[in-house]
C-alpha cells in the first residue's frame, strides 16, 4: 500500500521527503486508531510496513503499536492436538 510505496522510494532514492511522508502517512493511521477505540485502516497500513519504517527511523513506536495490535495465540491452544483446535470433518 501507501506506506510500502513511500518507505520503497525512500530506500530506493534516499531522499529523505519519503521517509518523512511514510511517518505523517503511519501518524495519520494511528490518530485513526486512537480516535476511534480500535485499530482500522488494514490495507492502508501493514504490519511489516511499520516494522521497517521502526527500523529506518529509529523509533520503536512503530513497532510497539503494531505488536501490541497482533493476539497472542494461548499456549495450551497452540500446543494442542489438531482435533483440539479445530474440528476436522470425519476426525477424531
């Protein structure tokens, strides 16, 4: 998407205009989030966009706002037999 777009031609050019419009653009998505009590704008924001714009800027807000959006999947649930997580049709 967006933020793809502008953290590519930032690598791609080094000028520095698209690093600071890939941050107004991930600014822009998280004053979305805050205002509306959940997290919306999936297409126009991807999680490992916001990893690499964390790691180009310096700034690890980025990347704490996506991981704490990302569920944690319970242990006993992720461990579990297959048949335990998920009906199988016809398994046991």
């Amino acid at each position: 998407g967006t933020l793809w777009a502008l953290i590519g031609a930032f690598e791609a050019t080094g000028e520095e205009r698209y690093r600071e419009a890939a941050v107004r653009f991930a600014e822009f998505q998280f004053a979305r989030w805050d205002a509306s009590g959940r997290k919306e704008g999936g297409p126009e924001i991807s999680a490992l966009a916001l990893l690499r714009l964390s790691e180009l800027t310096g700034d690890p807000r980025y990347r704490d706002e996506i991981l704490a959006a990302i569920p944690e999947v319970p242990t006993s649930r992720a461990t579990a037999r297959p048949s335990a997580r998920w009906r199988i049709p016809g398994g046991r």
